[in-house]
C-alpha cells in the first residue's frame, strides 16, 4: 500500500464529510448540517487543518485538527477533533500516518500540547494513542450550547 498524506483542499469535501458520516455511524454520533462550513473553514489552515490519506486518488482516512490560543501554554495548543479511516483500509496504518502527520505538523507550528478526547463510543482506540505517547490527563466536561 503506497499511502499519501496531504492537506486537504476543497476538491475533497464530499469525500471527507462521507469518511464524517462513517464517523458518525460507528460512534451513534449526529452529523451537523453546518459541517462543510467548518469543513471550507478549516481550509485556510488559520484555525485548524484537515489532513487526508489517499491511495491512488481515493481518500481512506481524514485527521481534523483545531489550533487553540491558551494563555497557561504561552501560545497555541493542538485539539485532534477527528481521526477517521474508511473500514476498507482500517489495520493497514492508516490512522498511524495521518496521526504521525499531524504530530509533526503541530510541532513545527510551535504548539505546546495535543489533545485529543475519547468518548465511550471511542474508548476501544486508548491504546493506540498510547503507542504515540498519549497520557491520560483529566476528565472533561462540556455543556451544549444553544
């Protein structure tokens, strides 16, 4: 498997918003409708980026992240918002190459910290981010708004 990590560019977006739905299945999570705004958002990379992994010009996974300002961190720290790979290529280190990629990518931004959150629906993936140094810190807590 020769497997390509890039940025993503508009170009992508109805097969990264179907990786989104596949995402949305297997966590019993909702797609919200404004989606591919925060999609063509995250193209200018000011705030956050998409990353994509392609095989011959199909995408097999998709990484977003958000790029956060934190006075405790000096600067900026990385949120991984989403790590998704298509069934067909899951065990063939897809989601290692897009994490790989991302880790890098926020290092040479000059990003303090990553994060990333596990849900009960995604709680089975903690071993994987332990194999790339991934420490559990806290609990979080959220509140829905609006």
């Amino acid at each position: 498997m020769s497997v390509n990590v890039r940025v993503a560019v508009a170009a992508d977006k109805d097969a990264c918003l179907a990786l989104m739905g596949e995402l949305s299945a297997a966590t019993g999570s909702s797609l919200n409708p404004a989606m591919g705004d925060a999609y063509d958002e995250l193209l200018d990379g000011t705030r956050g980026q998409i990353l994509v992994a392609e095989e011959q010009s199909r995408l097999l996974g998709l990484a977003s992240v958000t790029y956060n300002l934190a006075m405790r961190y000096g600067g900026e720290y990385c949120q991984l918002e989403e790590l998704v790979v298509g069934p067909e290529a899951r065990g063939k280190k897809v989601g290692a190459l897009l994490l790989e990629t991302t880790l890098a990518n926020a290092r040479l931004r000059g990003c303090a910290e990553i994060g990333a959150y596990l849900v009960e629906s995604t709680e089975h993936n903690r071993a994987f981010y332990y194999k790339f140094g991934f420490t559990p810190v806290g609990t979080e807590m959220r509140q829905v708004l609006g």
